[in-house]
C-alpha cells in the first residue's frame, strides 16, 4: 500500500461558485506526490460519493464557501458509509465556523476541516501521516 499514489478526490458539492482555492489546494496535493481526481462545480452529494467509489479514492477533499457545510457534508459522509467507503479520509476545506468543524469532526462527518489560509504543507502532511498510519494498521 505504502508504494502507490494516495489517490485524493476534490470535489465541489453544492452551489458554491468559487473554484480558485481547490484549485490551489488539488495542484499542491499533485505537486506533493499524490493522485488528485477533481470534479469541478456544483457536484451532489451522490456525484461525490459515487464518484469516490468509482475512483477507488483513499481521501475525499470537500470544497464549501456557500454555507451548507452542515447539510452537505453529513449527507456526503453518510453516503460514502453506504457505498464501503467508511475508510475514506473526509476533510472538508473552506469557510466553516469554528464551532460547526468542531460538531462535524466529533459526529463523525468530517474527520478534519482546513480553513482558508491553512499552509498546504499542514494539508498534505496530515494526508501523508493518515496514510502511513492507516498503511501500518
């Protein structure tokens, strides 16, 4: 496992029609080493978990600035659940109160939530570390 691409699909759920800084954040994940799938705009949740499936994707990188970070997300996660893909890194990039990344990650529906700033090197370390640990379970 530890010799392959970690493969990585980004995705645009919802509305939102900003697609600059997933953009930043898929060509510094490339950059890094990993595989990176993107979807472009206004995905449904059952686009991305299916998708996901489809790709054999090991993380999957929600991109949401509209504001339906709390409808979007667990609908997303819960559909990945149902697909297998329980074992899918979910992180979610964009703006999120502090206090919804906080309920996201202890229900279980994200399991890390990056906000607009964050250095690309904190992304791709937590994946790469994820990784290695999931690698050596």
């Amino acid at each position: 496992m530890e010799n392959r691409k970690i493969r990585v699909l980004v995705a645009k759920p919802g509305l939102d029609g900003h697609d600059r800084g997933v953009k930043v954040v898929a060509r510094g994940l490339r950059d890094a080493g990993m595989e990176v799938i993107y979807t472009g705009l206004h995905q449904t949740p059952q686009q991305v978990a299916e998708t996901a499936l489809q790709e054999d994707v090991d993380v999957v990188g929600l991109s949401v600035l509209s504001g339906a970070h709390m409808t979007l997300v667990p609908k997303i996660k819960e559909l990945l659940t149902e697909k297998g893909l329980d074992d899918v890194l979910l992180l979610v990039g964009g703006i999120v109160p502090a206090d919804d990344a906080e309920k996201l990650r202890a229900e279980g529906h994200a399991d890390q939530i990056f906000t607009p700033g964050e250095p690309l090197e904190k992304i791709t370390a937590y994946i790469y570390d994820w990784f290695k640990a999931k690698s050596n379970s």
